[in-house]
C-alpha cells in the first residue's frame, strides 16, 4: 500500500471575503473572512467538470467548499453563526452574499488562474 505525503497544512484554509453592497450615494464594502476545505483531487475533479458544464450554482459550490465563516454580527450583535438556514436568511437578504464568497474561494483556491 502506497504511504500518504504528509504536509504540514490544515484541513481548511481563510480567505478574506469583500461583499459590495449599495450604500447612500456609494458602494459599502462588508468585510469578513470565510473558511473553505481544502478539496481532494477526486472532489476538485467533480467541480471542474461541473463549472466546464456550467451546472454548478454559487450555493452548491458552497455547500461543497464553505466550512465556516468568521467576523459576522446578527442584529442582535452575537456572532452570525455559519448555519445553513443563517446562510438562506443572509441570500434573502443580501442577494450577492454567496456570490461574495464564492468569488473568494475561486480568488484564494486558484490565484493563479484569478491572475490570467
């Protein structure tokens, strides 16, 4: 049996998110960093085939790579937990959320391809 190659790099990784949002005569800009899973050869495959047939949505590349999200309030001013029925109710709200983060992971996953 083959031996795995150890790096020393953990399961997930951070990457800022930058979400634009219309503000009074400007565009806000809403900070926060997401975590995202580090995706195995098998997976990777999976999602470059679904992009090349343009059947991917930002939700399922998601549900697929986001493990958690970091500097977020509720309106109650308690952390905004990485939920999936937080998530729905933040794309209610903010139609570019997942869009915001998707854009982020294909930014930090893939810089290269980002830069061409």
């Amino acid at each position: 049996m083959p031996q795995k190659l150890k790096i020393a790099v953990k399961p997930t990784f951070v990457a800022p998110v930058v979400m634009r949002v219309p503000g009074d005569g400007q565009v806000e800009e809403v900070r926060f960093s997401a975590v995202f899973k580090r995706l195995t050869k098998s997976d990777n495959d999976t999602l470059q085939s679904r992009l090349e047939g343009r059947t991917l949505t930002d939700r399922e590349l998601l549900d697929m790579v986001l493990a958690d999200w970091k500097g977020l309030d509720g309106d109650d001013g308690a952390p905004f937990i990485c939920t999936a029925e937080n998530r729905a109710a933040a794309v209610e709200e903010w139609p570019s959320f997942e869009a915001a983060i998707a854009y982020s992971y294909f930014e930090h996953a893939y810089p290269a391809a980002a830069k061409n």
